[in-house]
C-alpha cells in the first residue's frame, strides 16, 4: 500500500534535509524559501502547493508581481516551478 505524503510531512522531510545538510546546501535553500512561502501564503495554501509540486515533479518557488531594477522587491508569490 502506498503512502501519500501530506503537505505538512513534505515540509518536515524538507526542513529535516535543510538542517541535515547544513548551511549553504541545496537542501538549505530550498527549505528557506518554504519558510518564506509559509509567511507569503500561510500553511494550508504552502502544504497543498507541496503535495501538487511532489505529485507533479516540480518545487516550490517565489517570484515579484511586479519586479522592479530600481527598488528591488522582495518576493510576494509563491509558484510551482
């Protein structure tokens, strides 16, 4: 039988990968930008993002609505890349 993965298990495996790895890792980037997407988005739209991304074979990303060269925004939305 297989098991599916919730959203909040993927983030767990992946915040254990961060802290596994180590600073400056793949693994540790990849969970900081899921901290960011949390606080862009909130828990419940992050983990069903994860459950489509692992199901589909894509990953998280952040991106600006509205890049702009002069200010440089900060990320504001959460993609599947």
């Amino acid at each position: 039988m297989l098991h599916f993965m919730s959203g909040k298990e993927i983030f767990d495996r992946y915040q254990l990968a961060a802290l596994k790895n180590g600073l400056g890792s793949r693994e540790f980037n990849y969970g900081n930008i899921l901290y960011q997407a949390l606080r862009i988005e909130g828990e419940e739209r992050v983990f069903q993002l994860l459950e489509l991304a692992e199901n589909t074979g894509k990953r998280i990303a952040l991106a600006c609505s509205i890049p702009n060269a002069e200010t440089g925004s900060e990320p504001n939305m959460v993609i599947l890349v």
